[in-house]
C-alpha cells in the first residue's frame, strides 16, 4: 500500500509540470480579418477590430492569447469557432491617424516576459511574440467642407435676396 501511494505520488510530481506549464504554439499559421472604423461622422472613436484563426502545428487547447497594438496589451477573445479568436481596440480619432499598425500577439510565457521587460525598463523587441501582423487603417472621414444645412440656407437667404431687390426694382419704376 505504502509503495503504491508513493509511486502515485512520484508519478504526480513528474506529470505535474506538464499539467500546469501553459502551451506554446509551435509554427502558427494565422489567417487575418480586419475592420477599421472610417466614419468619423457616426464615432467618436476610431475602432479596430480583428478576427484571426490560428493553428498550430501541435494541437494546443484552450490557449491564451493577448496582442500588443500601439503600445497597449489587449486580451483576444475566444469565438465560438474553432481555432478562431477577435481582438477589439479603440482610441480617440486623433491618436490613431491614417497608417499602418504593428499588432504583436503573444501566448501567456511570451505576454508574462512583455510585462516584466515593461515593468524592468528593458527593451520589448527582444521578446518574441508568436505572430505579427499589420492592420492598415486608411483614417477616418470627417464629412464634407460644408453642411448640406449651411448650403441650403445660402441657397434660400439667395433667393429671398434676389427676389426682394426684384420687387423693389418694379415697384421703384
């Protein structure tokens, strides 16, 4: 009895660091779609939102991913299709112009090596993300020079002006 209580401890001990170690995605093959808002009109703020599939050449379950887009770290999502995740993100119009922008995803080793170069002042571009992609966002439109309202009320205060000096050219005569 004893003996088997301490090979099943043993068999524990040796088993658990697989268990708790997080999986690391060896060789991703990511699929990217992305929307970028282009209506400055109908937002106040400029949003990106990106949906992505990634597999891995092993089979990695329930993987936790973040990405790094202009400087903040963001958690992706879990979709409800396999292998899929979306990550949103969103700044004021005026701190995201028109470009292209560097999105780094990490797992949970590579995200904990981003915190802590962070945290130490070491530089981030040694720590390897497991895929980097580009979302180019063409800028937002803010409307037209003028209102449609502002022209229209020109169009009448015209009218009306050349319909009083009309009548005030007929009844001088």
């Amino acid at each position: 009895m004893a003996t088997t209580s301490t090979m099943l401890a043993s068999l524990v001990v040796v088993l658990l660091p697989f268990a708790v170690l997080g999986s690391t995605c060896v060789s991703p093959d990511v699929k990217t779609e992305t929307y970028t808002t282009t209506d400055g009109m109908a937002s106040m703020d400029t949003v990106f939102v990106v949906e992505f599939s990634l597999k891995c050449k092993q089979r990695v379950e329930n993987l936790n991913l973040y990405a790094d887009i202009h400087g903040r770290t963001v958690p992706a999502s879990k979709t409800n299709k396999a292998d899929s995740y979306q990550i949103s993100f969103s700044e004021e119009h005026k701190n995201l112009p028109s470009g292209s922008y560097q999105v780094r995803l990490y797992d949970d080793e590579g995200y904990s090596a981003l915190k802590k170069a962070q945290r130490s002042g070491d530089g981030e571009s040694q720590i390897k993300p497991i895929h980097t992609f580009y979302i180019n966002h063409p800028g937002v439109w803010k409307g037209p020079l003028l209102q449609s309202e502002f022209v229209a009320s020109m169009v009448a205060i015209l009218v009306w002006y050349l319909a009083y000096t009309a009548k005030a050219k007929l009844q001088s005569n």
